[in-house]
C-alpha cells in the first residue's frame, strides 16, 4: 500500500515554529495551490492546504522561506481524532517528509511588494 502526496504551492504567510507539549518542534506551512482547470465561470479555483512540518525541516522551512515563496512538499496524509468540546472529530492532515525551496521572491520583488 502507498500513502504518498506531492505538492508544490506558493506560501500564504510566514511559517512560526512552535513546540509541542512534548517538546517537538512543530510548524505549519500554509499553501496556495491554484487548479489546473477552469471552473463554471472561467476562472481558476484554489485550493488551501495545511501542512504539518517537524523537527528540522520545520526549523529550515522557517528559516529559509516566507510568504510568497513556492516549495515543494513531500509527505503522507494522517488522520487523527481530536477532543474539541466533548466531541470527537477527526482531522486529516499532510505530514511533510520533504520540503523542496524551489523559488524566493528575490530583494527588487520584496521591496516592490511593500
């Protein structure tokens, strides 16, 4: 059995990297995946997803990429239940593996978007 995913999307804020109540460093790297198809209206639909980072690749995604930066994510999709006010809900995620930088806003681009 396989349980792989692959995807490559432009960040939509700067990663902060927190620890857990076990100590494990734990980030979340927001993406931005537009569609490779047109919806009814003739536009390009995107899709936001969450991924979750640990340890060292948390830390060098942090260190080394910001909003608007396009990366590459490697990893695995988990499901897990959550407690949220007495009830059980269940959450699926994407465990990045691997992230891949694959493009920065250069300095010309940051200062023009500021």
């Amino acid at each position: 059995m396989l349980n792989q995913v692959v995807l490559v999307g432009r960040l939509t804020r700067n990663i902060t990297v927190n620890k857990s109540d076990k100590g494990i460093k734990v980030a979340t790297i927001p993406l931005a995946i537009p569609r490779s198809f047109k919806n009814s209206d003739g536009t390009y639909d995107t899709d936001f997803i969450d991924c979750v980072a640990f340890d060292s690749i948390a830390n060098n995604t942090s260190e080394y990429c910001e909003k608007g930066d396009i990366v590459g994510v490697k990893g695995r999709i988990q499901s897990r239940q959550i407690d949220k006010e007495g009830q059980k809900t269940t959450v699926v995620e994407i465990v990045a593996e691997k992230v891949t930088f694959l493009s920065s806003h250069t300095k010309e681009e940051k200062e023009a978007d500021e």
